[in-house]
C-alpha cells in the first residue's frame, strides 16, 4: 500500500496494516497487525457525564484506510503508580436534567459552563493584597479583591465533638457506625465517612483530587483545600482560598505539594489564569502569581495541568507556561517554531501534546513530544498524521495515545510508541462498546490530558473498559487487555450484574479495578493477573454501604496502602443540601 505523508503509519489497529517508511521506524512485530495505528474503530462508548447525555464522538465509521472497524474502542487515564480513578458504575438516583450537569449523590442542581475574559491579577505580597497594574508591577489596592480571604469555617474536627447536627440528621459519624454495626463476615471497615460542609454557589462546583501526602488525604473544591487523616477522617487542616478553584493537575510533587488553577477575581465572569502553591503535608499556602494569556486562543482556553517533577505545566490550545513548584520560578513559556505543547500527562516522564499553527490557524496538526520539564527542551518529536488529532495521554510510561478525526471524532484510534518516540504498534481487536469519560465529560473546567477513566497500563499490557454488556437489563461489562508490542487484543473478563468493573492502576503483575455498588450490594477493589484468568476480590466494601456508595457522583476512586477513597467529580445541591452531601468515604480493614 501506499505510503501516508510525513512520519505517520497508516492506520492499523482499527484499520489497514501498518508500513512504516523506509528507515523511519522499525518493522511491525510478526505477525502484523490488522490494523495501523490511527485505524478506524467504532467510537467508544461517551456515557452521559456532568453536562447531561453526551452522543457518541465517533460511531461506525470506516477507517482512514477504508478499512472496516476492528471491533474495538479505547478512553481512559494515563495508568502509572498513581491512585487510580474509577467512572461511577451506577447512574445517580435522578438523571441529569437536561442542558446542565448535576453531582453530588442524592443531592444534585444545575451547572453551567462560565466564559471569563482577562482581568487584573490579585496577588497576595508580604500579606498585603495587591493587583499587577498595565506594566505588571504590584499597585497597591487595584484589584478585584481588596482583602485577604476569611477565616475557613469550623469544620467537625472529627474527634466527636460537634457530631450531633443541630437540626437532628444523622452525622457521618452516626451513619459510619450503623454501617459498621451490619457488616457481614468478610467485609472491610467504613473507616471514616465526611460530609461536604461547604455551602456552594448555585450550580455546584467540580471536585479535584483526592491527593496523597504521607498521612494526609487532600481534596479541593470551591474556595476550599482540605486535609484529612487517612486512618480515620480527621480534620487536619482547612484552608480557605482568595477565589475559586478551577483546575488541578492529576498529581502532587514526591514531597507533596500541588499548585491549583485559580480564578483571577471573585468576579463571576473572571478567567482561571492565577496559580496557587499549597503544602498538601502542612496545609501552608506557597507562592501565588499569574500568567498571561497571549491570543484569542489563549484566552478561552481550558487549562490542562500536570506536575512532572519538581516543574507544574499549564497548557492551553496555543502554547504551555512552566514553573517550578519549589518556588514558582518561571522556567519556561513559548518555545522555538510554530508547534507548541498544550497538555502534558504527570508523572515521572514528561509526555506531551503539542499543536501546529498553521496556515488556516487552526491548530489542528499535532504532535507527541517528550520535553524535559525543566528547560523545555524537546528531546523526540512523534508527528502525527495528518487530520489525526490527540485526545488523551492514556499512559506517559509505556506511551499510550488516544487519536481522533474529525470535527466529530468519527475516527478513532490508539496509538502506541516506544520509549525513543518511534511507532510501536496501534491496538485492535477486542469486545468493543468501550466506555471513555475524562475530566471534560465529568467536570466543567479544567480538561488535562492524563484525566480519563477506566483504563490501566502495564510494563507489556494495556486495559480497558467496555459500557454495560446488556443496556437494557442495566448489565455488568467486560474488562478487555491488549498487548503492547503487538497491540492484539488478549483476554476479557466480565463483571457480576449491574457492578460493573473499572481499571483503575496496575501493581506486581495485576490489574487493579474498582467494583461498582449495586442495590444492597457492596462494591470495593478487586485484582486480575496480567496473563487474565479469575479475578478476585482485594477489599470488599460492606453491602450495608450501598447507599452511601452509590449516591458518589461521577466517582473518583483511589486504592492507597490497602485502603479505598471514594469521591465525587462534582458536587451540588439544593437549599444547602450539598453542605450534607456525604463528600468523602474511606474503606479498609
């Protein structure tokens, strides 16, 4: 067959067979694939996230090669020795309305999606609260906010003081050990189970984290960062931020630390372009400083984060802004030529998507690159094919890629490269129907790159999920693996009825997966070796929990040291329902 321009193979996987250009890339293992690694599969699954029911990006649809589909599909979060993330395996209580995302279990209202322009900075120098003027030197009281925030609201220090609600509901405290009490043999411990308290704007605000830090457990949500105990719940530390939070990166630093995307303004219209250090181990807040936005693409841009060392990237359509965690030393912005990373996936390896401004100014012509964090030097470029976009870093180390085409996504493919960025395989085959959610179906702001869920890499397997195996029956799903080096499907296994299973990380050779809650069942955290076979249960989550478990909307699960953590994407409510709003739950024994 011919052969396509520039450095791309055909695309196999889902479409023809690859052959790379002379010289260019080693020959695809034997036997060959199927398919290239842009073919064409038949779009995964788009479950209905936050903004209500999401059609299919990309459907049936014959490959770039006038291949027929392969039968498989892909979606999900870049795998390494990180807490894994789980999509939620029951729909919540009450659908989501239409036009708008709801979240936060049984108590749920409408969100909407804020368009802010560019605003004057607040900045916080020496405890005076000060806003960068036209020439970006500090003036004092120029800004939208004139004062430092308050004082974080007393929260249940978790120590049984203040447990009783003065209205006379039932505490999590209360609710943790009703739980406890019904446990049957062979179920982990509630260990400890919070509630929300925060009072939310109308609409709801997303939820990031959970973070890790030594003992401490981190989630922030609105103008608030908080740290938990791991062992039981406690209190450790609340902080109350200037403005809102509006983006975070996936991980923190080795020693803890995670610099948030915050907004420029209390204003409502204001635009998320200020960054804010904090202490996950200490609950200090660091430095604070703005970027600037450059261009109209620029400017409407989600942020996409990522820590990779001691380096925090903020991308955005046209370019990445740089910065040293340890003490926001600006270390690089827009680099030499017309391509330049928007997103990077976090982690050790500095993995990045890059786009090419072109004639039609369209940023549309991409490329996979790994950069050094620290200078922003490139140090291999992949060009992918032309009309083929990245979506998703699925994994940084092994590099695993999620392509798409079209203005729809028609097409789509996943794209696996070796570590010296040259073409490795394409994956194909499998049970397709494949689920994806990531950040941008589950949040409203915020879209990183390394954010989907329910997939997994290994050193030599790839895993993902599959959608609900009977729709109407509201089934289990299937758990498919694949091949790195040839990117052949391998094995799948299938989930109980109605407790659908969700990859969440890999660890000693195994696959590690969330099980979803059913009605009167329990869900919790089960393991399959890499070669498949039967899986099996880590942790089983008491079946008088079922409640509490399924109300987390749009669930994000974490399994640290033998203990599960269970939080929502988003949470919202109703005449302060979402202050009671069960917001965080530990399981263990």
């Amino acid at each position: 067959m011919s052969q396509p321009p520039g450095q791309q193979p055909p695309q196999g996987g889902f479409g023809a067979p690859y052959d790379p250009p002379p010289g260019s890339y080693p020959p695809p293992a034997a036997p060959q694939q199927p398919a290239g690694p842009y073919g064409a599969q038949p779009a995964p699954q788009q479950p209905a996230g936050p903004y209500g029911a999401q059609p299919g990006p990309y459907g049936n649809q014959p490959g770039p090669y006038n291949q027929p589909p392969q039968g498989f599909g892909y979606g999900y979060p870049p795998q390494q020795p990180q807490p894994g993330h789980a999509y939620p395996t029951q729909p919540p209580t009450q659908p989501p309305p239409p036009g708008g995302p709801r979240g936060g279990g049984r108590f749920r209202g409408r969100t909407g999606m804020l368009l802010g322009g560019l605003l004057a900075v607040v900045l916080l120098a020496g405890g005076i609260w000060l806003a960068t003027g036209d020439d970006g030197k500090p003036t004092a009281n120029g800004g939208h906010s004139s004062a430092p925030p308050s004082p974080a609201p007393t929260l249940d220090q978790g120590d049984g003081k203040g447990d009783t609600d003065d209205d006379g509901t039932v505490t999590p405290r209360e609710e943790a050990a009703e739980i406890n009490a019904a446990r049957k043999p062979g179920e982990a411990k509630l260990l400890w189970l919070r509630k929300s308290g925060v009072d939310l704007p109308e609409g709801g605000e997303d939820v990031y984290g959970p973070w890790f830090a030594g003992d401490t457990v981190v989630t922030a949500m609105y103008q608030h960062i908080t740290g938990y105990s791991v062992a039981d719940g406690t209190l450790k530390w609340n902080l109350r931020l200037p403005t809102h939070v509006c983006a975070a990166p996936t991980q923190p630093t080795a020693d803890g630390k995670i610099v948030l995307g915050i907004k420029a303004s209390t204003a409502s219209d204001a635009s998320c372009e200020n960054l804010q250090m904090v202490d996950l181990s200490t609950g200090k807040l660091g430095w604070r400083k703005a970027y600037v936005r450059d261009g109209a693409w620029d400017g409407l841009s989600d942020l996409a984060m990522s820590v990779n060392g001691d380096t925090v990237t903020v991308g955005r359509t046209s370019r990445t802004d740089a910065f040293r965690v340890s003490d926001g030393k600006v270390l690089f912005g827009k680099l030499p030529g017309n391509c330049q990373p928007f997103g990077f996936a976090s982690g050790p390896v500095a993995i990045a998507a890059a786009s090419c401004q072109t004639a039609a100014d369209d940023h549309k012509e991409h490329q996979v690159q790994r950069i050094d964090p620290a200078t922003g030097k490139v140090q291999w470029t992949y060009k992918v094919k032309k009309g083929w976009q990245v979506e998703q870093i699925y994994s940084a180390d092994p590099v695993v890629i999620s392509l798409t085409q079209g203005a729809e996504k028609e097409k789509w493919g996943v794209l696996v490269l070796n570590a010296d960025g040259t073409y490795r395989t394409q994956l194909s085959g499998g049970p397709g129907n494949f689920l994806r959610k990531c950040d941008k179906d589950r949040r409203v702001q915020g879209s990183n790159l390394d954010s989907c869920v329910g997939v997994a890499a290994g050193a030599n397997t790839f895993y993902m999920a599959t959608g609900a195996v009977d729709l109407k029956a509201g089934d289990g799903n299937k758990v498919a693996a694949f091949d790195l080096t040839t990117g052949k499907f391998k094995w799948a296994i299938s989930s109980p009825v109605a407790q659908p299973l969700t990859p969440l990380r890999t660890d000693g050779g195994k696959l590690l997966m969330y099980l979803a809650a059913a009605k009167n069942k329990g869900g919790g955290i089960a393991s399959v070796p890499s070669t498949g076979g039967a899986w099996q249960m880590v942790l089983r989550h008491p079946a008088a929990a079922a409640v509490v478990e399924r109300a987390f909307y749009e669930v994000h699960v974490a399994y640290v040291d033998g203990r599960s953590f269970l939080t929502h994407s988003r949470i919202s409510g109703m005449d302060d329902e979402e202050i009671e709003t069960r917001s965080v739950a530990a399981f263990g024994n």
